[in-house]
C-alpha cells in the first residue's frame, strides 16, 4: 500500500518543485522513495504468479528517476510530481506492452499498453489489428476488460483524421488503425492507493488487462 506520507511529500513537492526544497525535504523524499519501491515489489511479485514473461524483472526495474529531463522541455521544473510503477514483459528494453500504474495525489490511474511507438513497431501493431481484427474485438469486448477499461485511450494528437497509408477508410478496424498509442486506463482513488487492497486490486486490474497486452506484443515479436 501507498503510505500517506508518500502523497503528502508528492503534494508539498508540487507546490516547491525547486532544488533547494528538495534537498532540505530529502529524507521525506527517501522515505517516499522506500515505500513507493516496495509497492513495485509487492505488486511485481504477485503478477508473476500469473504472467511468466515478468520473471525476469526485479523491482528496481520497474520504476522511474524522479528527475526530470528538461533538456527538451520548456517546463523547467527538475522533478516528476508522480510516481510510475511499470512491468515490461520480457525486460525494460523489450519495447513491449506494459502494465502501469500511475501514482499522484487525486490523479492515479492503472492499465497500460504500449505508449507512442516508433514507425516499425506502430506499423507491427497495426497490421496484427487488421489481419487479426476478430481476435482484437474478442479481447475488447470481453465482459470484465469492456467493464473496467471500455474502450483503448484517444489522446489529443494520437489519432490520425485520415486512414494510415496501406488501409482504406472501410476497414472495420479503422478507427483503432488511425491510432498512435494503444492503451487503456482506469481511474483509481487515494483511498485505494492507501489501502491494504491496493495490491490486489491493482493485480486484478492487471490481469484483466494482460489479454490485451498480449495481443499488442503478439504483433511486435512476430509481425514483420
């Protein structure tokens, strides 16, 4: 579980995002640290009970820096406000599917899927969906992923307005073809974040969701 001191340090954090705070708060920030690595532990160690392409993972992998890389940014600020928890099947450098979970006072979610792939990999996805569209939908509208995820995420930008080229704009998948990202997501509340539940919700959520994952790598190891 999320220990509230956690959220209480990324809440201050927001309001002084600035060096000299940080390193006057920096043992709020090892504390937070501490705890937020062993969520990653509690819930890595549950998913690979259920997903073999996790074993591979310990749980330093599957978190994030919280510095910021601001040398492309024009938000200087120097560090994340949010913490991520990340599970690639298969490693870090895989550039797979993933499950994850977004940590940040009022504004936590958990799902995962696959982030703004490059050209050759967005491609691979793309031609799995239209070669295999029934499977697709198959996943997609399975009563516990339709329930908990809906539909896959449409972000400002990560649509394209015209069919990409090679696909016509009568292809039954085509709305999910004009795609950039493939992902899903669901809202989840401090209160869970800060509850003895938080594993196991979160591990079920993952579950659900793993069908999908599966079919987006299916497409990125075998596609051509």
């Amino acid at each position: 579980m999320v220990d509230p001191s956690t959220l209480n340090f990324l809440k201050a954090l927001k309001q002084n995002n600035n060096k000299p705070w940080f390193d006057e708060h920096r043992k709020q920030y090892e504390n937070a640290k501490s705890n937020y690595l062993s969520c990653a532990a509690s819930i890595l160690a549950e998913m690979q009970k259920s997903d073999s392409s996790l074993e591979i993972l310990q749980p330093k992998d599957c978190i994030f820096r919280i510095n910021r890389d601001i040398r492309f940014s024009a938000d200087k600020s120097p560090y994340k406000t949010n913490l991520g928890i990340v599970l690639y099947p298969n490693g870090k450098k895989s550039n797979l599917a993933a499950y994850y979970l977004h940590i940040e006072p009022g504004n936590s979610f958990v799902g995962g899927g696959l982030w703004m792939p490059e050209a050759t990999l967005l491609q691979k996805v793309r031609k799995e969906i239209a070669y295999f569209y029934e499977d697709f939908r198959n996943v997609l509208d399975t009563p516990e992923f339709s329930k908990l995820f809906g539909d896959l995420d449409v972000e400002d930008g990560q649509k394209l307005s015209r069919p990409p080229k090679g696909y016509d704009a009568d292809d039954p998948a085509i709305e999910y073809l004009k795609l950039k990202s493939f992902t899903v997501g669901v809202p989840v509340s401090d209160d869970i974040l800060l509850s003895e539940k938080m594993t196991s919700i979160v591990v079920h959520h993952f579950n659900i969701l793993k069908p999908f994952l599966s079919f987006i790598n299916r497409g990125l190891m075998h596609g051509d």
